[in-house]
C-alpha cells in the first residue's frame, strides 16, 4: 500500500508554524499585511479569495480586501496597484486570476512591485528562482516541495519528471526539483512517448489539467506521484490529473485530490506573507 500524503495535515502544520513565527513578530512591534484584490465574480475565485481571507485571519495577518466590478478598466487597476505598491502599510499584494476578458493579465503581473509579489508570478521573481537568487516563489510547486521534505522524501539524484509547463507550475517546479538536486524532466504535449519518459520517474508531478489521464502504464513500480490537479466530476465529486484508483497499488506514496496539494498552495502563500522578501 503506498504512504497517502496528507496535505491537509502537513498544511495545518505550516500554518500553526506561521501563526507562532507571527507572534513573535507582533511581539517585537512588526505586523503583516496582505491585498488581496477580485476583479468580477467568478465563483471559483470568490471561493479561493475567501479562503485566503479566512487563512489570513487564522494566522493573524492583517487581509484588505478590493473586490472591484467586471467592468473594470486596465487602467483602474494599474492605478490601485500602484497605490498599494507604495503604501507602506501593504506587505503583499495579490490579483487573483484569471481576470475578466479585456483586462491584461501579463501587464498586471508586470505591475505589482516584485518585492510586494507574494504569489511569485513577477518576471524579476521567475528569474530570482532560475539563478538562485532569493525572491518570491509559485506557491503551488513550493507546496509540493514542502510536502516531499515533511514526508521524508529525499529529491537530490532523483529522476523528478514535471508533466506541464505551465508558467504558474510547471516551469517553476521544473526549477525547485533542480535546486534540491533532482534530475529533472520537463514533458508537455509534444512530448513523444510520455508514458515511457514518465515510467523514468522516481518522483513524478502532474500538472496537466485533465482528469485522470495518468494511469499505471505511466508509473514505475515505487514511484512517488504528485498529483497538481483538480477537476470536479459529473457526479460532483473532486478528482485530480492522475487515476488514484489505478496508479496507487504501483506507488510507494501518493497524493490523493482532494486533500493533497491543494491546501499546500495557500499555505505556502501564508508563508510568503509572513517571510517577506525584501531587496
Ligand atoms: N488563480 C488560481 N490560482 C491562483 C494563484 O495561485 N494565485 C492567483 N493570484 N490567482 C490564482
């Protein structure tokens, strides 16, 4: 039977670390805060701000929150990120994406400043991590190191392969497995013969967004499997990148959805909150 990792546990684990770190800062006269802004009403991103909010609150970070109409213009924005990047009150600030059709996400990255960019999409950020500079890292690969180190799993010398190449996981995950020593593989679409590169894996993380298209053909026996997706089924149920039911028996441990790295994704935001970045 592989070892199931528990992120919700090693989550809360973080996040009662944080809140005592957090108290010793408050002690000392320090405080943190973070912006969190929602342009429009997608339901999912109302349900994700929330509970950063609610992660912020349990911590003790101070949370502002700007929840601004679909209709929005790119100028607007431009002009409250400004003011929150020179507002010394503010620590982090964070646009929660996607953004509404006609606003331009690239240009609202580029906008927050990198020292305030808690969620680690700057350019100065993604180049910080690729030369080891220090910086602010993508909160979901950073949870999935987090979740290999808490659970005991060595990455240096191993074969790590990253299926996607997404800028928000793929790319820097590819980048964090390097740092930590692995031999790291980056596959996509292109990518010939997947399940044959895959079976490579000691360490194996998807992160390709379709539900359960990772079977045991595609897993050495004893591997461990990470599992970045999440998808909500007909049926209602969560369900994740990878066939649970069929990959497990093959593994020496795994991720299940829900409860595997999605709770890591908030708490490492938490963490890049509390441990700021200053340059
Ligand atoms: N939308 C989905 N995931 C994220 C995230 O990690 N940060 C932001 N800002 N938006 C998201």
């Amino acid at each position: 039977m592989a070892e199931r990792i528990d992120g919700k546990a090693i989550s809360l684990q973080i996040k009662d670390e944080l809140k005592k770190q957090l108290e010793e800062i408050r002690a000392q006269g320090g405080k943190r805060c973070l912006a969190v802004i929602l342009v429009g009403e997608d339901p999912a991103s109302k349900v994700y701000v929330g509970n950063k909010k609610k992660a912020c609150e349990y911590i003790g970070i101070e949370s502002r929150s700007y929840e601004l109409p679909a209709e929005t213009s790119q100028e607007e924005l431009l002009a409250l990120i400004d003011k929150l990047n020179k507002d010394s009150e503010v620590d982090g600030i964070l646009v929660q994406l996607p953004l509404p059709a006609g606003l331009d996400e690239r240009q609202v990255i580029r906008a927050i400043a990198p020292e305030k960019d808690v969620d680690g999409f700057h350019p100065v950020n993604v180049g910080s991590l690729l030369i080891g500079e220090p910086g602010y890292v993508s909160c979901t690969p950073a949870g999935v190191i987090q979740l290999l180190k808490r659970s005991g799993i060595e990455i240096a010398g191993k074969e790590c392969v990253v299926v996607g190449r997404s800028n928000i996981v793929g790319k820097p995950m590819a980048a964090l497995l390097l740092r930590e020593n692995g031999t790291v593989t980056v596959c996509h679409s292109r990518t010939k013969n997947l399940a044959e590169v895959c079976r490579r894996a000691d360490i194996l993380v998807v992160a390709v967004g379709k539900p359960r298209m990772i079977d045991a053909s595609y897993i050495k026996e004893g591997a461990v499997v990470i599992d970045v997706g999440i998808h909500r089924m007909e049926n209602g149920k969560l369900c994740g990148d990878v066939d649970f039911d069929a990959v497990e028996p093959h593994c020496s441990a795994i991720t299940p959805v829900p409860g595997g790295v999605g709770p890591m994704t908030i708490a490492m935001l938490m963490n890049n909150c509390v441990n700021r970045v200053t340059e």
